[in-house]
C-alpha cells in the first residue's frame, strides 16, 4: 500500500515513541518524510533506520517552542522538497505534579511544547497546506478527554490543543485543508516510562489511564495516523480518535 506516494510530510517529535513509529510507517507507505525533533543525535538514528528501510527520510533539530525555529524549518522542508502535504505533530513533553505544588515554569514548559508549539506549527504549514489541500494531524491524548491524576499541565495542553484542532478545522474545511487529533492512552513510550510522580501519589488512581487490554507499542498509534493523514481520511476533519484500548469506554 503506498497512500503517500509523491506526498511530502512534516513529523514532529520524531526521534522516538508515536512520532517515530509513524515515520516509518509513512515512509514505508511511500512517503518522503521530513523529521524533525530536539533531540538530534535520537532523531539522526531514527532517520537512518528509516532509509535503510528503504524509506526517504531528512533529518532536522528543531525546537518547536520557537517561533523563528519552526518558520526556517518550514523553509528548509519546502526547499528541500518542494511542497507540503501533511503534518504530523507528535512533539511533547509530560510531567507529574500534585497541583498545587506545580511550578509556574514547569507548567510554562510543558505549554510551551505542546500547546504553543502545535499552534506555531499549524500556523506556519497552513500556507503550505492550502496549496496542495493537504492536512494536520496533531497528538491529544486521553488526557484531553478525562482527569489525568497529577497531569495538571499536561491534561491542560492536551485538552487545548483538541479544542485548537477542531477550530482550525472547521475554518478551513472549505478551503480544502482536515484537521484532526489522535488520542492515544496506555502506549509504550520513553516519555512515558521516564516520569517520575509525587511522593505521596495514590497509585490505585493509575487505573483511570490503563488499558483494558494492556499497553501497545507506537506502531498501534501510527497506523491510525497512516489513515488520517492519507485519502483515506478524506471526509474526515475536526475528529479525534481514542487509541486507547478501552481505557475511556
């Protein structure tokens, strides 16, 4: 199946977890993807496995907190490939704080990231996008759907970044640009395995955010992507899909 045959894509957060796995996956569909993430030596890794997959791959750090960042990467994805076609934007960060010991930077931090820079990315491509009709599709998560224990900053930035999507879907959808969120829960990531939470937190309430059928790995995530992203998806904007295994059902 090559739905991305001659079709260019931007991926956020593509040194590792869903914006890895997704990828591969568009790559291997045909896609020419432009990764992007802070961390470079992961993403360089991450890029070569894709090309000796066969797969057609450029790699670029990127901060995409920065607005001046985020606009020369554009650029250097349009000219590097001359168009745009779709944008994955799975770059973010999580922490765990009870509330009301959060700090106001921290908080700051993780807006930044996930909401700021998804709005400093959506703005940027859009011009692009309206030129071959093409499309977004931006990480939400469970958390923008129910209460995260400890995921104060976390849940807010999700829950804003839904709201976001299905904005920018409905002011576009005539002009022939889908927007749309994945929600991902329970998956296997680094970023996941990596937090640490507070000392006194009540670990029974975790199982608000398991699984029914056990956590899966990214790859689960990226096909989801695969078919929003793709004509597949064609009638589809405004939305987010639940990949979550039950968890909110």
């Amino acid at each position: 199946m090559q739905r991305f045959a001659g079709k260019v894509i931007l991926i956020t957060g593509a040194a590792s977890g869903i914006g890895e796995a997704a990828a591969y996956r568009l790559a291997e569909e045909g896609g020419k993807v432009f990764c992007t993430d802070i961390n470079e030596d992961a993403l360089n890794e991450a890029v070569e496995k894709v090309k000796k997959q066969g797969g057609e791959a450029t790699a670029r750090r990127l901060d995409i907190s920065s607005e001046s960042d985020v606009n020369a990467c554009i650029a250097d994805c349009i000219s590097t490939y001359g168009q745009l076609d779709a944008v994955v934007n799975m770059a973010g960060v999580l922490r765990f704080d009870n509330c009301h010991e959060l700090a106001l930077s921290d908080w700051q931090r993780v807006i930044d990231v996930n909401l700021t820079g998804t709005f400093l990315l959506c703005k940027a491509v859009l011009p692009e996008l309206l030129k071959t009709k093409g499309n977004i599709v931006n990480a939400a998560s469970t958390a923008s759907l129910s209460g995260l224990p400890w995921g104060t900053a976390y849940s807010a930035s999700k829950g804003a970044v839904l709201a976001m999507t299905r904005t920018i879907a409905v002011e576009y959808a005539k002009r022939g640009v889908r927007a749309n969120c994945v929600c991902p829960g329970d998956i296997s990531t680094n970023m996941a395995a990596n937090v640490t939470f507070p000392a006194d937190a009540d670990m029974s309430l975790l199982g608000r955010i398991s699984s029914l059928s056990g956590p899966k790995e990214p790859s689960v995530v990226a096909g989801v992507i695969a078919m929003l992203a793709s004509d597949d998806g064609i009638h589809i904007t405004g939305e987010h899909i639940r990949v979550d295994g039950g968890t909110l059902s």
